[in-house]
C-alpha cells in the first residue's frame, strides 16, 4: 500500500465549516432515520392488537419478526457496496421507495402470510436507508464532529420509534392496526419527493464529476472546492472491491470488531423492540399501557445523543461507548429480575433505552467515523448487515424462551451476556488501529 497525503479537496471535506448545507443534510438524514426507527417500531407495537384481530397467540409472529430482520440484512449488505461506488442518493431515494410502498401495503394485509412478505420488503429498504443516510451525513460533516453528527442523524431513529409509540397508542384504541402501518407508508414516500429536490450528492462524487451542473458547481465553491479540478486519483472515492478493503489497509481486526459489537447489540435491541410490548401485556398491561411503556425505551436512546456522540469524539468508542454497554447490564438485570414498583419499571425501561438503543446509535456513529469515506458506506452496511443476524435471533429467541415457561420480563436476562460481550469487544477497538484514518488517502499501489 502506498499512502499519498490528502489532496486540498480532501483537507477541505475533513476540515469543512458546519453551516447551513451541513445542517440541512444532516437534517433530511435524519428525517430519513426517523421514517425507519417508526417502521421498524411498527410491527411491534402492532402485535398486541393483531392477537386479537387475527386470534393468534404472540409467538406466531416470530415468523413476521424474523422476515423483517432478514431483510434489513440483505438491505443493507447490499448497500454499502452500492452507495461506495454509485452515490448516496440514488441509495436513499430506492430505499425509501422501497420501504414506504411496502408499509403501505401492509395495512391491507388479509393475514401473516402477507404480512410477513411484506415485512421482508419494508425491512429490505430499511436496510439500504440506515447505512446511506449515516454516510450522507458523514460526508458532509468534519473529521472533528463526524461521529456526534452521525449520532445525532440517527437517534432520528429511537425519535421514530418513540413517535410510533406514542400515536400507537392514541391510533389503535380508535382507527386500529392499518392506521400505524398506513403513517409509516406515506411519510416515507412524501420525504422521497423533498429529497429528490433539496438533498445534494455526497461532495466527492460531485468533485469527481467532469462537468457538473451549474448547482453542484455552486455546492462545491460553498465548501471551498473549485468544480472539475479534482483528479479521481486525489478523492477518497472507492476503487475495486468496497468490501474488500475492509480487509486490508488494517482493517480487518477492526472490523471483525465491529461486527461483533453489532451482532450483541442488535440482539439485544431488537429482543427488546420485539418482545417488550407483548411481555409488558403478557404481565397484565393493556395493549396501549404496554405500547406507553415500550416508548420510554426508545426515548431513553434519544436522550442518549446528549452525551454519547461527543464522549465518543472526546475520548474514542473503547472508552466511552464500552462504559456505556456496561452501564446497561444493571437496568437489563433490573427489568428481568426486579420486582419493582410500576414508576420504578418505566424509570428503568428509560435507561435501558440510553445504554441499549443508546449504544447502538453510537456504535453507528463510532464505524461511521473510524472507516474512511471510500469504504465508509460498505463498513457501515456490513456492519449492520452482520449485526442483523443478531436482530434475526432475537425474534425466534424471544418466542423460544417464552415457550419455555419462564416468568416473561426474564426473557431479558439473556441481553445481559450480550452486553458483556459487547462492551468488551469495543474496549479492544483500539488495538490494531489502521494508519491513515485522518487526512490522508490510501490507494493500492499501481
């Protein structure tokens, strides 16, 4: 490997000013995060009244749960390769299409078979839209801040999931399940046709192209870039394989890491994203009081935003993103073993969504920040494309231990050795760090 220092254009994106355009795209991002934290939220919140609407016990949908989780990993495997070597936007755009069409449709889902079909395809667009929304913002944000701005674009996320909750709880008891399924589509879809108009391509893209129009042109001068004087070879643009280059340049430890952060952390996500809501019910809240409860996780991991993403700059992921994982083993254990007051339970549920929901929006900003732009779209995507089989597991784990006769809320104790797993694995993220993650571009040698 050879490793050229950084062309002008590339000191001006790592060094580039937060102003408007910044605030803008990362804005839009996450606008985009939110639309899939509510869709991914949707299917949960849902299950309480689908019981009854379809007299199915809870377990019967780990199939819907699993399909969905299945097509998030293929989402966003297949992702970060196209959004390296094509563009961020396209990405964004098919995504969101995607995944708006088929929430959409699953409000006139007649049963679980469509349903799950459908599930697979909304999970599908999730998939592409989280690792290209990141790396949107990514681009357009400085060295110094990219891991705070990317976390701040995704608790759009745990914002969507907290308003899928929240009007959950007004829209079942009146206009029922279609209603969450039907907001969860057309949003989506409207956002499509703003970003078509208001959100700019990555600006290496731009940089790279021979003659671009007169308003890429005037984007690029606001980030102190002259148009079409950027030689391909001074862009940190992918050449070759995204997902290979994981595996080289040093990289490898790092992102054999990181999926494994991703695999226990999305297990536990989404073993609670799934199964809080009918274990809270199964415990003798209502459908709406369950829903209430399940809420306050995800603004717990909203909340997380105003301290994670600037300790993770401050002090790196394996200190402050690793203290994080361990906090969050006490309020897992509380949940599943505690015998505690309602207003103690939900006080607890919160700070389970800080240190679970929490963690996992800063591990996106930490892969975010610690993959270079060529491979940024492809470290972010796998990761999450990896940690997804996490996701996939938790379903059929959660409906397997509730099977077995356990108390419900001790579903939960298997999270705790998953956070154990994954705080140790991002205390190891500094060893082994890769050369030339700043200002530089490493190439192959030709």
């Amino acid at each position: 490997m050879a490793e050229a220092a950084a062309s002008a254009v590339e000191t001006a994106l790592e060094n580039q000013r937060i102003g408007g355009l910044q605030i803008r795209v990362a804005a839009i991002c996450t606008v985009v995060q939110l639309c899939d934290g509510y869709d991914v939220n949707s299917i949960g919140v849902s299950v309480p009244s689908l019981t009854h609407a379809w007299n199915l016990p809870g377990p019967a949908f780990t199939t819907a749960f699993l399909w969905s989780s299945i097509g998030i990993m293929v989402g966003a495997l297949s992702a970060g390769p196209i959004g390296d070597r094509f563009g961020r936007k396209p990405l964004l755009i098919g995504s969101l299409t995607i995944f708006g069409l088929a929430s959409l449709l699953s409000a006139f889902a007649g049963g679980l078979g469509m349903l799950t079909i459908l599930r697979f395809f909304t999970g599908l667009g999730i998939g592409g839209a989280f690792p290209g929304a990141a790396t949107l913002t990514g681009d357009y944000a400085p060295h110094r801040r990219r891991a705070l701005m990317i976390m701040v674009s995704f608790t759009g996320a745990p914002i969507g999931g907290f308003l899928c909750g929240q009007l959950a709880g007004v829209l079942l008891p009146t206009l029922g399940w279609p209603s969450v399924f039907l907001i969860g589509g057309i949003i989506p879809l409207v956002l499509v046709l703003a970003m078509i108009w208001w959100l700019p391509e990555s600006p290496r893209f731009l940089a790279a192209k021979a003659n671009p129009s007169p308003s890429e042109a005037a984007l690029l001068r606001r980030l102190d870039i002259a148009p079409r004087q950027a030689p391909a070879a001074d862009l940190d643009l992918a050449e070759g394989n995204p997902i290979k280059m994981l595996f080289g340049e040093g990289y490898a430890l790092r992102t054999v890491l990181l999926w494994i952060i991703f695999f226990c952390s999305l297990m536990n996500l989404y073993l609670f994203v799934f199964w809080l809501p009918e274990i809270l019910h199964l415990g003798g809240m209502t459908p709406p009081e369950a829903v209430f409860a399940t809420s306050l996780l995800t603004l717990g991991g909203i909340a997380a935003v105003l301290y994670l993403g600037y300790l993770i700059d401050r002090f790196g992921p394996q200190r402050a993103l690793a203290a994080n994982f361990a906090v969050g083993l006490i309020f897992i254990a509380l949940i599943a073993l505690g015998a505690v007051p309602y207003l103690v339970l939900l006080l607890a549920i919160f700070l389970a969504g800080a240190t679970v929901i929490g963690s996992q929006t800063g591990a996106n900003a930490a892969c975010g920040a610690m993959y270079p732009a060529r491979m940024r779209a492809s470290g972010i995507g796998w990761a999450l494309g990896i940690g997804r089989l996490g996701g996939i597991a938790a379903a059929p784990l959660g409906g397997w231990l509730l099977s077995q006769g356990l108390a419900p809320r001790q579903v939960f104790l298997s999270a705790v050795l998953f956070a154990v797993i994954a705080a140790v694995c991002t205390a190891l993220l500094g060893l082994g760090a890769p050369r030339g993650t700043g200002l530089t571009v490493a190439r192959a040698a030709q």
